[in-house]
C-alpha cells in the first residue's frame, strides 16, 4: 500500500506524440510564410543593388560622357571595378545593358539565382524610378 502512494504521474506515449504532431502542424503553418520573408528581404537587397548601379551608372557618365555596359558578359567584379562599387550578392546576377533607340541609355538588371522566384528579373533604367519587378513575392 506504501508503495502505491509514492508512484507519481508521468506522460504517456500518446501524449507525447500528441504535442509532436501539434508542433509539427505549427511549424508546418509556418515555414511556408517565413519563405517569404526570407524571398522578400533578398528582394529587398537586390533592389537596393540596382539604386546603387543606378547612382554609380549617373557617376560614371559624368566622368566618361557614356554609360557603362557589360552584357551578356557582366560579372560583379566587372561591376565593381568599373562602378566603384562593392556589390556581393550570392542570390542574384547582375548585368548592365546599353537601352534606349540610340542606345544612349542603360538597363541594369538583377536576375534571381535559385529557389522560388529562379530566372525572374528585376530592372532599372537611365529613366529612374522604381525597380520593374517580375516575381511576387519582391513586391
């Protein structure tokens, strides 16, 4: 009878895998949204970029009466060197191209590496403005 007294109350198995499965639901909820967040915030970063190569690109023509351009052939060190610029981005390639019916005017486009929004671009013109944006989850 002693005995039975000092037995305490514990958590059975079911119990537990219950609150596994709520968890597993939760977070199940969650990552979906936090996906795009993350696609959103590198979104954010290249827009940032192309204001930069924009700013730069207004430089550089002061100083050399033209536009840069290295397309299809841009890398960012290219960019860089070129721009005076210190872009690092490893979810996005950058390239500038030569617009306008003269081709007096540029185009700097950041496409998306990998993951959700792959292969679409985002854009700048000599025109200023806002980033053109092609995926969704940037806007």
């Amino acid at each position: 009878m002693l005995f039975l007294k000092v037995m305490k109350r514990a958590l059975t198995l079911i119990e537990l895998l219950m609150v596994a499965i709520l968890i597993g639901i939760m977070a199940a909820m969650a990552l979906p949204n936090y996906s795009k967040h993350l696609e959103r915030g590198r979104g954010r970063e290249a827009e940032a970029n192309l204001a930069l190569i924009y700013n730069a690109q207004k430089r550089y023509r002061l100083d050399n009466n033209i536009y840069f351009t290295c397309a299809p052939n841009c890398t960012a060190d290219s960019i860089n060197e070129n721009l005076t610029l210190n872009i690092q981005d490893a979810y996005f390639n950058y390239s500038i191209g030569s617009s306008g019916s003269n081709e007096s005017g540029f185009i700097a486009i950041a496409t998306r590496r990998d993951r959700d929004c792959q292969g679409k671009i985002m854009s700048i013109t000599d025109n200023g403005g806002p980033a053109q944006k092609e995926c969704p989850a940037w806007q």
